[in-house]
C-alpha cells in the first residue's frame, strides 16, 4: 500500500504544507531481538488496552471512546518533540486551509508554552496586528475560557471561525502587572507573506512573513516590481527581511533560495535511515542578476527562513545581519490517516545547510550582529527564547545556544539592521563576509557534510 505524505518546516507556530510525495513501505526483517523487542511492545499495547477499558467501564461519566483514542495518540506524539502532533480531521482541513494562505482568524502565530498559549508573532496588517498584540505576549483565556488544558491545535481552532465574529483574548505581557483584555474580530486572513518597498531610493527592500504556496511568485513579483521602479542600473541590491518569519513549506523555502543561486546545494534532510538522505540543488537564473543581497534574521526567524538564510550565507551570496536565529532544525511530514480520520504531523528528519552544519537548537550566526535600541518598557520580553528552550526538542552536538533579541523597531528610521543593510549596499561599511558582487560562483567553502547519526 503506498501512502502521500506532505513535508512541512515550522518553527514552534502552527502551519502546514500540500507538497505530497510518496513513500514506499519498507521491507522489514526481523531477527531474535527484534521479535523479542515486538513482543514486549505488543505486551506494552495490551496494558494500554486495559487501561482504555478500565476507562469505559468505571470513569465516573460515560466518556467518548473517539476521544480517549485521540487523546491517546495526541498524548503519545507530543511527547515525542514539541512539533510533532496529531490533528483531527478538523484541524486537518484548517491546516490546509492556513497554507493556502486565507482562512478567517485573528492574525498570529502561536505556540504552546507550560499549557498557556504564546504569541510567537502577530502577522503584519490583520486584527492581532492591529490590537497591538505582541510577540512573546501570553493568552491565558478565550471568551472567558481558559486555555490550560487545551492543545495548541484546541487553541487555534476556537481562535479561529466566521468572518466579523468577535473573540476576547486575555493576555499576560512581561512588564505589566495587571492582565490585558483585548477583543478583536476576526477576518479573513489573507496572508500576504511578501511585502516590497524602495529605500533610500536606490534599495529593494523586501519582506518575506511566512512560507506559504504563495511565497515565491511573491518573490518573483515583487523583485520584478523594484527592479521596474528603480531602473536596473540604479538598483545597488536587494534587503530580504526574514525577521520574526515562523516559516512554512518546506518547498518555497527551496525556491526562495534558488531564487538567488545559480547553481550548488540549497539544503540536505537526514532521516533515521541513510536512504532517506535528500539534497536539493539550485538551478541557473538568478533572479536579481547578481545583486548583491543582504538578508536580516533576529530571534524569531525559524525553519523555513533558517534554510534560506543558511543556504545564501553559506554560498557566500548574502551576508546575514542581525540576531541569532531560532534554530529550528527538523522537518515535520504531513501524513494523512484516511479519510475522516485527520492526519499525523511527525518530525521525520533534521536539516542541513550546505556546508553540512545542523542549526538544531543552535540557530543560524549572522555574519554581523545588530542589537536594536528596545524601549524601557519592552526591555523584558524582546528576547525570543528559541528552540534550545523547548522542552523535549531535539538534541544536537556541541554547545546548544538559546534564543536571542526579536524587537523590530516599528519606525524604520529606528531599526539599526535596515541601517547598517542601507549602508552595506552603499559601500558606506564594510565586513569580513561583504556582500557579494556580481559574478560570484556560489560556492560553499565550509567543512563537507558528514554523515548523519
């Protein structure tokens, strides 16, 4: 029997993916030891049985066999990694939904922190947004309901619902004694994850949200769009601004590199087993024609936007300004259970950029490190904790690091990384790992890769 699954790269946030591929089943061979291990997991399945029926038969009320099976598996998944779940067949469709990019919500991105949710970042121009709702900011209640006790997937879904119905969020902020209540209406959240403007009149500045189906042909448009306005002769270079970027498709995270590449390794994902190895490359065209390229991370940049900061910083294609990334460095495969039956979300492999580096619980080093100027009030709460902080995340080699500053100044004139990128494109400053000229041959001169463990 062959089954379709979907690879998907998020940061602790929710999202999803629609690229399928198939797998085959594999042939499996077993020795003494592996029927001896068999048996005692069927033994170990037998005692959850009793304890299911145990369930049914003397829990004070009459419980939901369909429940308790979910339950169950949810239990079992998220014990795993902090990004690996299982989601009914509601949450499924969402998901869906959500990676088209359109669905009718609040705006932000969240994660589950100590059985409260928190705000990872709002997305740009929606009701979150608007509020004033913040990054790092924690939601203890929804229309008086609190969530704890609520999975992330519980959460999302009463956040979400009809456009123009109204939803009271409670939120804790670091730096404020008394919780804030906010209510907002929901609306059809398009997500429009590539935003363009000119700076300095002779700058593409382009900003990238998320990673959805619609991320490269934003791109595309948009790099097409300033190269139009400006003139090409003009144009010094281009900004591609991943800050607080939870991720997204695995995909357009391939595409997006590609985008500025002309050949070479965008990224590799390793499995469990060696077979499972899998190298995307770049393809010739270079969308910019050899612009140079600054890209700008900080402690919310995760998955997706780590691939392709990663990649560009290792092909010596752009230099990286900012914070230390998140440092989100596993997949996660979508695999449908039939219908009616939701689906698993599994972390299946960890990534690599091209110089065989895991940014696992590490994060992506920007080549110059900016620190924002944060205001008094905010100085509490702008660091994002990172993926090192997560409990249960994966481990990897070496000192992990976590996480790092988010702020984001919301006057441009303020933010120093959009400065100093500014000035990197001029000629005004220079560093080690200066942005690269036209010509230059995409080359990683990193380490090689080595072999999984």
């Amino acid at each position: 029997m062959m089954r379709k699954t979907s690879v998907i790269l998020l940061s602790a946030a929710t999202g999803a993916a629609l690229t399928l591929f198939v797998t085959q089943p594999r042939a499996v061979f077993m020795g003494s030891s592996a029927r001896a291990a068999t048996a005692d997991t069927y033994r170990q399945l037998n005692l959850f049985g009793d304890v299911f029926e145990r369930v049914r038969s003397d829990y004070v009320e009459k419980p939901d066999d369909t429940k308790l099976i979910e339950s169950a598996i949810s239990g079992m998944l998220t014990g795993l990694d902090p990004h690996s779940s299982y989601m009914d067949a509601k949450s499924f469709r969402d998901m869906q939904v959500q990676t088209r990019g359109e669905f009718g919500g609040l705006g932000i991105e969240v994660t589950m922190e100590d059985g409260l949710i928190k705000v990872v970042s709002p997305i740009d121009d929606t009701p979150a947004s608007r509020a004033g709702v913040m990054a790092n900011d924690i939601i203890t209640n929804l229309d008086d309901e609190a969530v704890q006790g609520l999975t992330l997937n519980q959460a999302v879904e009463k956040m979400r619902g009809p456009v123009n119905t109204k939803i009271k969020l409670k939120i804790i902020r670091k730096g404020q004694d008394n919780p804030i209540d906010v209510t907002l209406v929901r609306d059809n959240i398009r997500v429009r994850s590539v935003r363009a403007r000119v700076e300095q009149d002779d700058i593409g500045y382009i900003r990238i949200t998320t990673f959805n189906e619609q991320t490269t042909e934003g791109l595309k448009r948009e790099v097409g769009n300033l190269t139009n306005q400006i003139g090409g002769d003009k144009l010094k270079g281009f900004i591609i601004d991943l800050r607080n970027n939870p991720g997204g498709l695995l995909e357009e995270a391939v595409t997006v590199s590609d985008s500025f590449l002309e050949k070479g390794e965008i990224v590799s994902t390793r499995g469990r087993n060696a077979e499972e190895t899998q190298r995307r490359t770049a393809h010739a065209g270079d969308l910019t024609k050899g612009k140079p390229v600054i890209v700008l991370v900080n402690g919310g940049s995760a998955s997706a936007s780590e691939i392709v900061a990663g990649a560009l910083q290792d092909h010596k294609r752009a230099t990286i300004v900012g914070t230390r990334s998140f440092g989100k460095g596993s997949v996660q495969t979508i695999i449908p259970l039939g219908s009616g039956n939701g689906a698993l979300r599994l972390t299946t492999a960890r990534y690599y950029t091209p110089s065989g580096k895991s940014i696992q619980a590490k994060g992506i080093v920007p080549d110059i490190e900016v620190l924002q100027d944060v205001p008094d009030e905010l100085k509490s709460r702008t660091d994002t904790k990172g993926e090192a902080s997560l409990r249960g995340h994966l481990k990897n080699d070496g000192d992990e690091k976590t996480g790092s500053q988010s702020y984001v100044p919301p006057d441009a004139k303020d933010d120093k990384a959009l400065k100093l990128a500014g000035d990197l494109l001029h000629g005004i400053k220079n560093s080690a790992s200066a942005a690269p000229t036209p010509g230059n041959d995409n080359k990683a001169t990193a380490d090689k890769p080595k072999a999984a463990n």
